[in-house]
C-alpha cells in the first residue's frame, strides 16, 4: 500500500513538475492564443486542444478560460469551443503512457535533473524540467505497478472491486477519484494501471473514463468561487458539456455496444492502448456531436444562472448603436451618427460620475463595483469608437466635415474623463471607509453642494453638445464660475479647519482630492459643450 501510494504521489508530482516546465518554456504565448481564440468555434476547439498538449493539465487550461472570462478578454462563445478542445487534449497523457518506456525512465529523470540543476540557460532547464517531470511520471507508474501485482491475487482487493461492476457505481467511483486527484488524466492513467495488472476490467475502465471527465471539472468550480458570473457560468458551462457527453457516451455504447469492440480491436493485445483509446475518442464523438449546440449549451446555463439587469446594461453600453455599419452610410449620415454615438458614451461617462457620488456619500462595495464596471465599459466603448472614426476619416469628407470629425475625436477625450474622475472619486470614497475615518458635517455639506454644482455642468454640457443648442452657454458658465470659486473657497476652508484641528488628516486629504476632481469635471465640460462650435479655447486639463 505504502509503494502504490509512493507510486501515486510521484506519478502526480511528475505531472506537475512536467507542466511546470511546459508552462516556462511556453511563456506568455499560452495566455496570448487562448486569449486571441476567435469566435471560429473549430478554432477554439483547436487552440483548446493545442494548450492542453502543451501543459499536459486540461483543469489548467479551464482556470485560464474562467480568468479570461472573468475579465471579460473572452466570451462564453469561445470558452465553450475552448474546453470542448480541452477535453480532448487532455487524453493525450493516456496516448503517452500507454507506451511501454518504463525502462528508459530513471535515464530520462537523470538527464532533466542534470539539465534542470546544472546548466544556467533558463530555456535548457525549462526542457530538463520537462524532461525530468516525464521521467517522475513513468517511474511512478512502474512503482505502482510492482505495488498492485500482489492486490490482483488479493481475494479482498477484488471483493472490493467488483461493486464496480455496476456501471452506476463505477462512474461514481470515476467522479470522486478524478475530483480528489483533481486530473481526469491523472485517474485515467492509474485506471490503465490497474487494467495492465488485471485488477480491472476493460469494460469497468470505460465507465471509470467516463466519470473522470465529470470529475474533472471540480478544480473549475472551486477556481469560479471568487469570479464574476460570467466566470461562474463559464465553469457551470464545462459541467454541463460533461454531464451530457457523459449521458450521450452511456446512451450510445448501450444502444451501439459495437463501438465498444470497435475500439479494442485497434490494439487487441494492448488494454493500456484500448482504454488510452477510448478515453480519446469518446472525448472526440463528445465534441463532434455537441460543438454545433453551444450556443444551446450557453442559452442553458445563463438560465441556470440569469443575466441579470445590470449585466444586460453593461452589455449594451458596451457595443455600438449608431455606427455599427459606418462604411454603408452617406458621409453626412455617418457623421451624424457618430454624433450620436459619442454624445450616448458622454451619458454613461456622465452616469458613472452620478454614481460615484452616491457611492462616496452613502458608500457600498457594490455602489463602488458598478461604477467600475461601467468605467471599463466607457473605456471599451471608446476604443470601438474610436476605431469606428478611423473609417469615418477614411471617407471622402469636406473641410467643415473634416473639422467637424477632428472636434469630435476631441470631445470624446473629454467625455472619458469624467468616468474616470468617477473611478478616482470611488477610490477616495474606499480609502475613507477602510480607514474608518468620515468628513466633518460642514465638509460633507460643501463637499455635497460643489458636487450638485459639477454634476449639473457636465449634463448640460452634454445637452450642448447633442443639442448644438449655444443659448445655454451663459448657465454653462454661470456653473462653471461657481464650480472653480468653490475649488478655491472649500480648499481654503479646509486648510482653516486643519489648522484648527477639527478633521481628520486623511480625510482632509481625501476632500482636496475630490474637490480637484470636480473642478477638472467642470473643465472637461466646458470642453465638451464648445467642441463643435469651435472659437472658445480650450481649457487644458491640468495632469
């Protein structure tokens, strides 16, 4: 029992000492082509596939596609192309060790160690690491094979065996082996090992393969604990693709028993061979068979776990409305549109600032998280736009339509501001909360005035500019007057009420900052609302 653990643990070991040195040698350019899969699914289900092989851990390659997920560089569309390629990438560690190269192995783990532990370049002890960890792998597969050669004449072992039998039973014993190990490769490797020594049946070993790969997704469900909903569905996503490959697999090797005969008759004398076999091609029907469904697949899970009606906001803000098809309009048309394009990306810059506010007066971690959500979306929406006014500047455009492009692609600038303003202010507004410390009543009440004052200036600077309506310049500036004179009197009175020592220091601090923040908002605003009308000169934000 001892040798068969020893064996376990340094067959677990070698696996990760072998992706450890995968993953170095790879560098970053793993992360670059999961996060480049395109929305082509057969794509995805190659560069699942290609990453597998490369690190030799399918649970690896998932966590990366929550994370992408979860940071939103990936879209359930791909995740799922992704972990279906995934699923067959991982049976290629059975394909390996099912060859018969136990002898060579101790000289191969003495070869990656001297590789790993004497030579200085990091890419030669990255291939020794590589070297070295497929070494540990096949030596402990011999240990554990010398370990249950006895258990096979063990009238014990085998009584416990043979409740395995049961199909049910055995996708079960499949299920939680693969989740404690956390490796459907890994399990499926020792299944091969039993089965080599006689201990197992080939029969039984296709149900164990089968209930591997549902237990295979257990590190992904505890990686999506701490991710967003997408990341969370991401991980649901890959269960349920294997909970129905598994019920598709039980479904046709009853229905088709053939299949079965079929696959061990590619290597008749070779049952290590027959199960590294069936573990692939069951993972290649799986996909075949359920890669034209995802989008069935995704519909399924965001029941499971609903778009909720923020999400569905975020995801709305952060595509195009009005010039999705730019090159098929009318130049004055596309102009237009744009126009309206940047004044609705104005409104959530505007939005977010609103909330920002709300969430540094009457502060809440999920007020501070939306507003760093919708941040990300005024920063995705205007890189599309902005991409979008490169074929806007490609068309055949007057001067006044030249200029009138150029002063736009200048407020745009403006308006992102103002979201990010709303980070800064959501930033102050944690410091404070996590320090335990508050505004005086008379800061708090300045503090809420200039911000009523800030606020009110920036949404009719953005009515200006939608409007084009210049008669309500004077309020403009009637606001913006106030909201720099405030600037001027709230740091004053500040400076006084430290002086007397009636705040806090870092308060103090934090109310100077956002103070400035305001101001600069007023200037940003004063920028937008004279954009398209051109002769004020442009207030330059102060860096």
């Amino acid at each position: 029992m001892f040798s068969l653990l020893g064996g376990v643990g340094l067959f677990l070991y070698g696996m990760t000492v072998m992706s450890s040195g995968l993953k170095n040698a790879c560098g970053d350019n793993l992360q670059n082509i999961l996060e480049k899969a395109t929305t082509n699914r057969v794509a995805g289900v190659l560069v699942g596939i290609a990453t597998t092989v490369l690190i030799q851990s399918s649970a690896a390659t998932d966590v990366m596609v929550i994370g992408f997920v979860n940071a939103e560089m990936m879209k359930l569309s791909q995740a799922i192309a992704v972990i279906m390629g995934a699923n067959i990438g991982t049976t290629v560690t059975a394909q390996i060790t099912a060859f018969n190269i136990a002898a060579y192995a101790p000289f191969l783990l003495f070869a990656g160690a001297v590789m790993y532990l004497f030579l200085k370049k990091n890419m030669v002890k990255y291939v020794g690491e590589i070297i070295m960890g497929f070494g540990m792998l096949f030596v402990g597969i011999s240990i554990m094979k010398a370990a249950i050669a006895p258990l096979a004449e063990s009238a014990v072992f085998a009584h416990l065996l043979s409740a395995l039998d049961n199909p049910f039973l055995a996708i079960l014993f499949g299920i939680a082996f693969t989740a404690l190990l956390q490796s459907s490769s890994s399990s499926t490797v020792i299944f091969q090992t039993f089965a080599i020594q006689g201990i197992l049946t080939y029969n039984v070993a296709v149900y164990l393969v089968i209930g591997a790969a549902i237990g295979s997704v257990t590190p992904n469900l505890l990686a999506s604990l701490t991710t967003n909903r997408n990341g969370k569905r991401t991980a649901v996503l890959n269960l349920i693709f294997n909970l129905i490959r598994a019920a598709i697999l039980l479904a046709l090797i009853t229905l088709v028993p053939q299949i079965l005969d079929l696959i061990q008759s590619l290597s008749p004398d070779d049952i290590g061979r027959q199960i590294a076999n069936t573990h692939t091609i069951f993972a290649i029907i799986a996909v075949v068979i359920l890669l034209p469904f995802t989008n069935k697949l995704i519909w399924l899970v965001e029941k499971l776990i609903p778009v909720l009606p923020e999400e569905h906001e975020q995801l709305e803000d952060r595509k195009l409305q009005y010039i999705a098809n730019l090159k098929d309009m009318p130049v004055a048309m596309a102009i237009s549109q744009a126009h309206l394009e940047i004044t609705r990306m104005g409104r959530i810059a505007a939005k977010n600032l609103h909330r920002s506010l709300e969430c540094f007066f009457e502060f809440s971690p999920e007020k501070a998280e939306s507003v760093r959500k919708r941040e990300e979306s005024v920063n995705i929406l205007n890189d599309i736009i902005a991409e979008a006014m490169l074929d806007l500047r490609a068309m055949e455009l007057s001067q006044a339509a030249i200029r009138r492009v150029s002063m736009m692609n200048i407020a745009i600038t403006d308006m992102e501001r103002f979201s990010d303003h709303a980070e800064n202010i959501v930033e102050y507004a944690e410091n404070l909360n996590n320090n335990k410390v508050w505004l005086t009543e008379t800061a708090e009440v300045e503090l809420r005035q200039m911000a009523a004052d800030a606020v009110a200036e920036v949404d009719l600077a953005l009515d200006i500019f939608e409007t084009e309506d210049y008669s309500k310049l004077d309020e403009l500036e009637r606001l913006e007057d106030r909201v720099d004179t405030q600037q001027k009197e709230l740091v004053n009175n500040h400076v006084e009420r430290f002086l007397q020592e009636q705040c806090d220091p870092l308060a103090g601090v934090m109310f100077t900052d956002i103070v400035t923040d305001l101001e600069r908002c007023g200037d940003n605003a004063i920028n937008v609302a004279y954009a398209l009308k051109g002769p004020k000169p442009q207030i330059a934000e102060m860096q």
